[in-house]
C-alpha cells in the first residue's frame, strides 16, 4: 500500500510506519507540537530568518528581537552548514525560547526576476541542474538535522502539466528522492505553493504517494503566480498542510504572465481574515509565519513585519472567538 524507493530499502514497513505515525501524532496538525513554545498557543506567530546574508529572511538576531515564539530559518550558503554554525543557531534559539519550525531550502542560479524566469530557473525542473541541486538538498536536509528542525521546504518549480509525460513522471520521482532522504533525517518535506494550481498540486502529491510529503501554503504565491484564488486552494489541499505563509498580494492586469505586487499583509486579494477562517476550517493548529519580501529597505522590511505580528494577534483572536 505504501511505496517507498530503493535508498531506504533496508528499513522494515513497519519501522517506516511507526516513524511517520510518530510524525503525525507531533504534528501541528494534530497537537500543536510547535505551539508548546508559545505556552500551547493556537496559531503561534513567527517570522522567515536568516543566518548568513542568504535569502530574504530578517537576521536572526532581528528575528529574535520581534519576540516571536516558532522561526522558520532560510538555510546558510554550503559553506557555512557546520556543525559550530548550528551550535551557534541553537544557542540562539535556546537564549530566547523560540522554537525552529522548518529549514528552508534554495538553490545557486534562482531567478525570480519574472514569471518566464522562474520557469526556466527555479527548483528541480530544469534537467540540466537538478542532479547537483538534488545533492545540495540533501545537505540542506542534513543540517536541518543538526538544529532539529521537523522539516525542510523549498519551492519545486513549475511541473509539467502533462502527468503523462516523461518530465513530469522525472519529477514526480526526484520528489521520491527527496522524501526518502528526509525520511532517513526524521523530517517532512514541504512543497510551497506558488507555481501550480489546488487541483494540480494535490495530484501530484497522490502521484508521489510519499507520507511525508506536505504543503507550506503561500496565499499570497497563488496570486503573485496567477494560479487561483487562494483560499479555494486552502480547502483542495487543507490536509496536507503543515506550514503556511503569512504574505498578501494584488492581482497582475495579465495573471500568470506578469508577475501581482507584494503588499503587506492584511491590504491584498488574500483576504487575511478569510484565510485564517479557511486555515481554521481545515483543521490547522500550526504556525502562522509572517513573509515579507524587502531586502532593498531592511528597515520597512522590520517595520511591515512588527506591523503584520499586531495585526495577526488581533486577527487570530477574532476569528478564534
């Protein structure tokens, strides 16, 4: 009933099944694991950092300083994946009671300059770069380890929409690849949303027929990317969401060909309330973690961020009245 591929062989169905039955009952989804660092607050609220200059995450000493309770961390450069690098992130996290939720995961040569861009560019569609992508993956995957963080995410890519074709069953099977390594670390891989539609992406996780594999759902992606309304989406692929992105958007004139603009959240097309009763109806109990995207202007880029935490506090409350 349960496939799995060959890099794991060697560990018994039944080992597999209590490891992943282990994950569910840890699960946000099932009894706000990453909410016990918030006194087992509902929707606890946290923010993207960063270690190194990588990403477009705060820094993590900025990230501490909002007094969030759950960070997800935006992985460091290769270079800086060392064992006294996750010492030193640990002992961040410990100082200030913050709970790592998710490892993010991106890779050399992404462009995310333009629709077309992001095609040719991002992720592990393009053959031409996904072998070598895939080893940094596991790597990513493998200082997520070290820090103890439950998962790893990273956005896929566009993937073909012919389910028939050679591409997309290559796709399908480096995805495999991919759980089966984070399995191996105790994780769950994440998918971001952003470049398929509800019904497109909850096809494909059937097609990967991975336990562990589950969504990080970007309201605001669905819009940037022109690939539904957000909240319709929610409701197709609720179930597996483990993580979501706290990021609001307006519609481009040319959906799925120019890229919407990045607003703050609360201002967009999302409809942030809608979202968080959509999240509730689902049943998710996870985080809440805040994106935005501002690198030019750290300093607006903290300030959209301390604005969203006060905004989701009072957002939270209404809609869990």
């Amino acid at each position: 009933m349960f496939f799995y591929g060959d890099s794991i062989a060697a560990v018994s169905n039944f080992t597999r099944i209590l490891f992943l039955v282990g994950l569910t009952l840890t699960s946000p989804r099932i009894n706000g694991m990453f909410a016990e660092a918030a006194e087992n607050e509902k929707w606890p609220i946290g923010v993207i950092a960063r270690f190194d200059d990588h990403g477009t995450g705060l820094p993590l000493d900025k990230a501490m300083e909002t007094g969030v309770s759950v960070i997800q961390l935006k992985v460091p450069v290769a270079a800086n994946r060392t064992e006294e690098n996750a010492q030193k992130i640990l002992e961040t996290l410990e100082k200030h009671g913050v709970t790592l939720t998710c490892v993010v995961s991106g890779f050399a040569g992404e462009s995310y300059k333009t629709i077309p861009s992001v095609r040719e560019t991002v992720g592990l569609v393009s053959e031409t770069t996904r072998r070598d992508r895939f080893e940094d993956f596991k790597s990513v995957s493998d200082f997520a380890k070290r820090l103890g963080a439950p998962s790893v995410q990273f956005h896929l890519g566009f993937v073909p929409e012919d389910t028939e074709s050679r591409e997309y069953k290559d796709i399908v099977r480096i995805t495999r690849d991919a759980c089966d390594h984070v399995f191996e670390n105790g994780q769950w891989l994440n998918l971001e949303t952003g470049q398929e539609t509800g019904g497109s992406l909850l096809q494909f996780i059937k097609d990967v027929n991975r336990l562990n594999l589950h969504v990080n759902f970007d309201p605001a992606n669905m819009i940037l990317y022109g690939c539904g309304e957000p909240n319709e989406a929610l409701r197709l692929v609720g179930r597996f969401v483990r993580s979501t992105h706290c990021k609001d958007a307006l519609w481009s004139k040319n959906p799925g060909r120019e890229w919407g603009e990045e607003v703050l959240f609360g201002t967009g097309d999302v409809n942030a309330e809608r979202f968080l009763q959509t999240l509730r109806s689902v049943g998710y109990d996870g985080p809440l973690i805040i994106e935005r995207e501002n690198k030019e202007s750290p300093e607006k880029q903290y300030e959209d961020i301390l604005q969203t935490i006060e905004f989701l506090k009072r957002l939270r409350t209404r809609v869990l009245e």
